[in-house]
C-alpha cells in the first residue's frame, strides 16, 4: 500500500478547481477510492481545518468537514520524525516530518521549493503516476 501527505495547497486546489481532469482532482478522488493511505498528526488536521475554512477560498464547510473526515477515517495519525534543518515555511514542517516517519510514504505538494529536496516529496501529477504505476504491479 502506498502511503501519502497531502499538502494542503493540494487540497485547496482540489476543491477550487473547475477542471475535473486536474491531477488535485485525481489526487482526491484516489483518496475518496481507497487508492492511498493519508498520513497525518494534529498539527496537518488543524491547518486543514484552518486554510479550508478560510471565506477567499468560497470552499463550503460541509465539504471541507466532509473531505478533513475522510482523511481522518482512511488515515493513519503518525507520530512525527524530528528534521532537524531549517525549512523555507515552518508551516511545512509537519508535513515533511509525517513523510519522514514512514518508510513507503510521499508528500504531494504543489510548492516542491518549500521542501528538501527528495524522492519523498512528489508533485500531485507524479504522485498520480506512482499510483497507477502501482495498480499495474498490483494486476500482473
């Protein structure tokens, strides 16, 4: 099984988007299907809820509500793996240190630039890539 840290700009764009084929999209609706296991801790659950809620974004708050839990009852709650090294967004360290807790786990973001740079951490377009990858291993 594949497991993975959304960012939240991931899930923003997501919920924003008009393009059903964006690879946000594609990176929910794998989540809403079982195609992963999320990863998170209080930390990730709190800026969710914080960054969803916020009224710039026009995200309705049963969908907001809806989708924070589906994560929390599909997910794993990880305890975090200390980084020692400065990060360009402080913001981001929870995210990064959840990815670093577990062996076979991504973080999907959309600001590569805002973390170390990793074969961990993975744009929603590769992640969707290692998730199809993924299901043909699985059917051969």
């Amino acid at each position: 099984m594949i497991y993975a840290v959304i960012d939240t700009n991931v899930l923003v764009s997501a919920l924003i988007t008009r393009n059903s084929q964006s690879a946000t999209v594609k990176v929910v609706r794998c989540l809403q299907e079982g195609g992963f296991i999320p990863l998170y801790d209080n930390d990730i659950i709190e800026e969710y809820e914080d960054v969803l809620h916020r009224h710039k974004f026009n995200i309705l708050p049963d969908v907001t509500e809806s989708l924070i839990s589906l994560i929390v009852e599909k997910g794993i709650e990880i305890h975090r793996t200390a980084f020692s090294d400065s990060m360009l967004d402080e913001d981001d360290r929870a995210f990064y240190e959840i990815t670093l807790s577990v062996d076979d786990s991504f973080l999907v973001t959309g600001n590569l630039k805002h973390f170390p740079d990793s074969p961990k951490v993975v744009t929603p377009s590769e992640f969707i890539e290692i998730l199809e990858g993924d299901k043909l291993n699985l059917q051969t």
